[in-house]
C-alpha cells in the first residue's frame, strides 16, 4: 500500500490517531507519505492567519524533530500530489479527532 497521511486537523505528535494507525498497519505499508494541506487563509483576519501559520510552523517543527518531513501544499494541490506520489490509499483525520 502507498499510504498519503493528511496532516490537516489534528497538530499534535503525542497522542495522534494517525501516527497510531500507522503503527497498527505498519505492515501492509509499502510508501509511507505525510502531506500538510494549508489552508487558504486569504479572507481571514490577520490574528487567524497568524496564529495558524504559528501553529502549523510549530506542528513542523515537531515533527521534523522526529525525522518527519511532510509535503506541503495547497489543498488546490493536493490531488496532484496525490497523483504524482501514486497512492493507492489515503489516511485522513475525522472532526472528532482533533479534539
């Protein structure tokens, strides 16, 4: 399996659903991909955009302390991406879950 791990609500390494599935399903994962979609913050108020920014800059920091470097992209890009990486599944974070 060529696994694509969206990394788009829940910013945290410590107890992240995602990062759990991974390791369940090790396994049967072939090509492991982490993708950080951003958000088109273009609308949004100043003080939105810079907390995201500063949260997402810390959640990459993070994870680059772990020896992750995720693809970062636009969501206009991501089925590109998806189409380059040649996925043939893709893990995505529920509402629920970034809580």
């Amino acid at each position: 399996m060529h696994l694509g791990v969206i990394l788009n609500r829940v910013f945290r390494t410590k107890d992240n659903p995602l990062f759990q599935y991974i390791v369940k399903h090790q396994n049967e994962i072939n090509k492991l991909y982490f993708i950080l979609p951003l958000e088109d913050l273009t609308d949004a108020s100043e003080v939105k955009r810079e907390y995201y920014y500063k949260v997402v800059k810390g959640f990459v920091n993070a994870l680059d302390k772990n020896d992750i470097q995720p693809h970062i992209v636009t969501y206009e890009k991501l089925g590109e991406l998806a189409e380059i990486l040649t996925l043939s599944n893709v893990l995505v974070a529920k509402d629920i879950m970034s809580y």
